[in-house]
C-alpha cells in the first residue's frame, strides 16, 4: 500500500496536526506520545444530538487527552458495538465501547449502568481504558486491542484475541492506515492459528460476547485479509486426509461388493 500524508482533524477544540499515516502504529510509543501532544483539550463536550459521526469526534477528543491515536478508538467501538449505544454484551458489556461495570468502578466511575451506558461517560472511560492498554503494550497495535479486550494483565493471546486484530488492521486499512508487521500467535482458545491464518468468521445475528472490556464476535463486514503459509498447508493436509477417508471407504465398498 502507497504510504499516504493526511492530515487528522482533531475536531472540537480548534487544533490540527499533520500526521504521516504510513506506519503510523508501528513507531516507538514515545513518536506517538510526541505528535499527538500538539494539541490536547481542557475537555471534550457532549454532543448536543448523538450520531456515528459525533460518536467518532467525541473520541477523538477524548482519545487526544492521553495521546492516542484516534483512528484506533474509532476502530474499537466498530468492533466492538457497530456504533451502536444500546448493544449489551453477554457478560454485562454495555455500551459503545462495551465497558464492563467493574472496568468503569476501577478507573473511578460510580454511576448507575444507565449512566455507564450513555454516549460520553462510556466513550470516555472507554478510551481512557484503550489509552491505558496501549501505555501498557508500549504502542503495538495487536498487544493494545488484546489487553483492551481481555485485561491489561493478560499477556497471551487467545485466537479470538488475535481475530480481534486482525479486524482492527481490517479498519485502519480500510481509512488509510499502511499497518505493517505479522500477527501474533494464538497460544490458547478454540481452534488456535497461526499468524496471518484464517479469515474472521462471517457475522452472526446474535452478537456473542466473551470477557473483560472485550469485542463482539459480530462486526461491520471488514475487508478479508490473505491465508498465510501455514493456513493452506494446514487446509492442504486437511483435504488430503479427506481424500484418504474417501477412498478408503471407496475400497471398503468395493470388497463389500466382490464378497
């Protein structure tokens, strides 16, 4: 992908900065700290009338009080709520940017869940949670969205952790993020593969959740990325063994036939 110059309007507080969009995520945490601290608001504002579109600037905002970037808060609350306020995840989740209860009391909140659940306060602790996380994996995009979606002490990642980074390259590719760099391995979790591996499973109608502030199975349909290696070999050995059982019941007919 071509690197691409844009500049990033931090809308809200009268402030631009002109960022190199190419690698953005892959350099040194304290580059990153360093040009978003051109501007930073005393505070972000609720919008007067809540849409997509004032979703993505109020985290902007927000995003630019700790020195993130706010692609990547616009990327997690697709993920994790398709922009919609309302969704409520299996495991007490609510909200745009899915806030567990107990995430929001750790980092001071204590409203009621409806109070948890409107736009500002969850895109807030939301963002104050990613900015957290990504402190704590020193920029790298794939340590930041997994310690956001499975706690900041986790340090493994599960295949639903890698999936969930591979979405997220998904979206930043998709706005004109050049993310470069493998993925990460999945140690544990239901079918495990490696780097590059397997395509996100298709949308689902019901949106199943899994733990901590994490994402939703169900996402925006995301751009698919290319099977690494070891996903055709592993698909190769696969049909292969497929072939074997085919043909053997193929003889074992043919003997049941002769007899």
């Amino acid at each position: 992908m071509r690197a691409v110059a844009a500049t990033i309007a931090l809308v809200g507080f009268g402030q631009t900065a002109t960022l190199a969009r190419a690698n953005w995520l892959e350099r040194p945490y304290g580059e990153q700290r360093q040009l978003l601290d051109l501007a930073r608001p005393v505070r972000c504002d609720a919008a007067p009338e809540w849409t997509r579109e004032t979703f993505k600037v109020f985290a902007a905002c927000q995003a630019s009080i700790y020195g993130l970037e706010p692609m990547l808060a616009h990327a997690v609350m697709e993920i994790e709520s398709g922009f919609d306020p309302d969704v409520k995840g299996a495991d007490g989740e609510v909200g745009l940017m899915q806030v567990m209860p107990a995430t929001a009391r750790m980092l001071g909140f204590q409203g009621s869940l409806d109070d948890l659940s409107a736009p500002a306060t969850n895109i807030a602790i939301g963002v104050k949670y990613l900015a957290q996380a990504n402190r704590l994996a020193a920029g790298d995009l794939c340590t930041t969205v997994m310690k956001y979606r499975a706690g900041h002490n986790e340090s493994r990642f599960s295949t639903l952790s890698v999936r969930y980074c591979q979405r997220a390259r998904a979206i930043l590719a998709r706005e004109g993020f050049e993310v470069t760099g493998p993925l990460p391995l999945a140690t544990f979790g239901s079918s495990a593969f490696s780097a590059g591996g397997e395509n996100p499973p298709r949308r689902r109608k019901k949106r199943v959740r899994a733990t901590g502030v994490r994402a939703r199975a169900a996402v925006h349909e995301m751009r698919r990325l290319p099977k690494c290696g070891a996903s055709q070999a592993y698909q190769g050995s696969q049909s292969s063994a497929f072939r074997g059982l085919k043909n053997h019941k193929t003889a074992k007919q043919v003997r049941r036939n002769m007899s």
